[in-house]
C-alpha cells in the first residue's frame, strides 16, 4: 500500500499552481512569521541577483496541512521545484523516487535523516535538539540538589511536586501529535534501547532498555503536570515547574521574559549520569527528481543551506543551529544546547514513519492514562509495528 497511490485516486483535479516556466523555480517552504518570512525572501532575492533570468516563486505552507499538500502535488505530477522537508518526511518521498539525490560533506548525524538506501535526498538547513531546563529556585525551596542522574531526577521532582498545588515537578507531554514521543526517544535512547533494528526491519520497543525508559519516564510524568507543551513552557516561565524539556525556543522566552527565578540548562543525562542522547529534529531542503530545471533547483537547496544562510534563518527563528562543526558560539547556554545537538540522533528514516510516530504516542499516552503498563503498551505497539514494516518489502 502507498499513500500516494491512495492520494492520486481520489484526486479530480490538480494542485494549485502552473507548470515551471523556462527560468521559473517553485520554492514550497513554511517560514511564513513576521521575524522568518523576510529573512527566507532576502535569500531568495540573492539567488536571483547571483542567477540572472532565475525567477523563484516562493509558496508558503503551514505545519497543519504542509505535509499532505505536498503528498497531492506529488500525486498530481505538479510538485514544486524546491521544498523544505521536516527530517522524519524525507524517507517517504525519497523511497518513491520523488527526490533528486545530493552530495555532503557535512556531519554524517545530522545526514542521517535525508538518507535512504545510502544515497542523500535532502541537505539540512537549519537543527534543533531538546534538553533539560531546571528551575534551580523550585530545587532550592524544596531542598534539594540538582540532580546528577535518573534516580535524583526522580527524587527532586517528588520533592518540588510535593510543594503545594501551585507546583509541579515535571512537565509531561499530552497527547499532543509531533511532540509526545520526542520526550521519550531521549529516555529509551540514553538507556540503550532503539525504536528499530539497524536493518529496519524489526521494532525493537519490546526490549528490556525500552521498557525500563518507558517506566522510568512515567515515574517523573506521576510527580508533575499533564498539558500541551505551550502550556508546560508558561509554567516553567510562571516559576511553577522544575524541569521541563524543550528546545532552544524556550531559552528564546526566558530571555525576553526576563523571568525573576534563577534557571539551568541541562544536557539529558544517562541513567547513572553523564550525558545521554537526546532528539533532534529539523528543516531539510529537497529537490524534485523530475523538476524540469533541476541544476538550477538543486544549485538554489545549496544556496539556502549555505552556512551564513543556515545562520540567518536560526537568528530570525531565534533557535536552532546551521548544520555545521565548529560553530562560534558565544552564549554559554547556547553552547550547552549546541553540546546536546552533538549529542543527538533523529527518528530512523523510514516511508512508515508518519504512521510509527503514531504507534508509539499511542502507546505513552495509554501508559500516561493508566490504561496499561509500560510493558504492556510496547508489546502491543511493538506488535503493530512490526505488522507495518513487514507488509511493506523495502529489502535491497
């Protein structure tokens, strides 16, 4: 079964927009605020002055629906030129031949997402991971030092949770699409578990390390607060959080709220200490396979995520970081979030992941809610897994 087969079926008419004119790149890209939009149009502006007779027309998509516009355009053979691709995307347009391949010399970690069958689809643009965020007064008012490894973690957030109902410990991801799992991946990851073989063939969240980081993470979800990540973000801001997890974003609040309480960012940490590895995810810049002036297409996604344009993007975005070693980085708490970005892996690529991500947000809400135990939700959503990988032949 493809999901672009499913899509052409019921398709009666063509996505919006022209065949490419002689000269003309399509661009589909979703930096469409008042601090991005300008930024991604001066590039875009500077491609054309470098490239006279290149016209680049830019369309904007949006989060809630950018993803299936893209599928249609596909299935109507009328896709852009260019587009940004979030990193867990580009394996399911790479595996149906959709992509143009690339070269890289850039690091084989932040690569990895764009890659399918050893071959480059997409080049990274612009990266964020997540880290811990500690409030270190809440740690002070309920006596207790900063943690150093799971079971301190654990034992702080009873404490701060124990503070009175205008305190929480944790701050725990609803049943929210695209953001649950990212809080979990780092638990598993740093306890040694995987989501997949190396081969992708088999799901391997039945495992011990994936349990016991299931279980773990649900002890610190029980000492704190279920909402939306919005929602946990103005808490930790509200000085009513220990910890939270976020991305570089939340650094960006806390500096322009000038917040009254003294706070820490925390690499995520490994069972019995150090550093554990965490989520990263990102934009990615493909090209179509078909484009009928792909040179030109393909010189414009390198363009984009050249290291001065990679960086432009992150200062508007105000978070987030160029794909490239060696940055300059003079903020210290910027430097600890780019440490982490180090220290990070993405989902694996695979076509099926739209639909895994779901399985396993399925399985830690239903684990969150009481409604089975950790070993309990990953059998099971091990078991549906494994029923997808297996009825799709993706073998070379």
């Amino acid at each position: 079964m493809r999901y672009f087969c499913l899509i052409s079926l019921v398709l009666g008419l063509s996505c919006s927009g022209s065949k490419n004119e002689t000269g003309t790149i399509r661009f589909w890209q979703f930096w469409s605020d008042v601090n991005t939009k300008p930024v991604v149009e001066k590039m875009v502006r500077d491609f054309e002055i470098r490239n006279p007779g290149v016209k680049v027309k830019i369309t904007d998509l949006t989060w809630a629906n950018g993803h299936d516009k893209l599928v249609i355009s596909f299935a109507a053979d009328d896709p852009p030129d260019v587009m940004e691709l979030g990193s867990d995307w580009i394996a399911e347009f790479a595996s149906e031949g959709l992509l143009a391949d690339f070269r890289s010399d850039l690091p084989e970690n932040y690569l990895a997402p764009a890659k399918w069958r050893g071959d480059l689809y997409a080049l990274p643009w612009m990266l964020a991971s997540r880290i811990f965020y500690f409030n270190l007064d809440l740690l002070d008012k309920a006596g207790v030092e900063v943690p150093e490894n799971r079971d301190d973690l654990l034992k702080a957030c009873e404490k701060i949770d124990d503070l009175g109902e205008d305190y929480f410990g944790f701050g725990c991801n609803s049943a929210e699409k695209h953001r649950l799992y990212k809080k979990y991946l780092p638990f598993l990851w740093s306890n040694g578990g995987n989501i997949m073989s190396p081969d992708g063939k088999t799901c391997e969240l039945g495992s011990e390390q994936a349990i016991e980081a299931l279980e773990c993470y649900l002890k610190i979800c029980d000492c704190g607060a279920i909402e939306s990540q919005r929602r946990l973000e103005e808490y930790f801001i509200d000085g009513k959080l220990g910890f939270i997890i976020s991305g570089g974003w939340l650094l960006n609040k806390l500096k322009r709220s000038k917040v009254n309480f003294e706070y820490r960012l925390v690499p995520i940490m490994n069972p019995s200490g150090g550093t554990g590895i965490s989520f990263f995810g990102g934009e990615y810049i493909a090209v179509n396979a078909k484009s009928k002036n792909l040179e030109t297409a393909k010189k414009l996604a390198k363009f984009l995520t050249q290291k001065e344009n990679s960086q432009a993007l992150c200062d508007a975005a105000g978070f987030g970081f160029p794909p490239y070693p060696g940055l300059e980085i003079t903020d210290p708490q910027k430097r600890i979030l780019a440490f982490q970005l180090e220290n990070s892996r993405s989902a694996p690529p695979t076509p099926l992941w739209v639909y895994i991500e779901q399985d396993i947000e399925d399985a830690i809400e239903a684990a969150i809610y009481g409604h089975g135990t950790a070993e309990e939700v990953l059998l099971r959503a091990a078991k549906t897994i494994d029923a997808k990988l297996k009825s799709e032949d993706y073998a070379d």
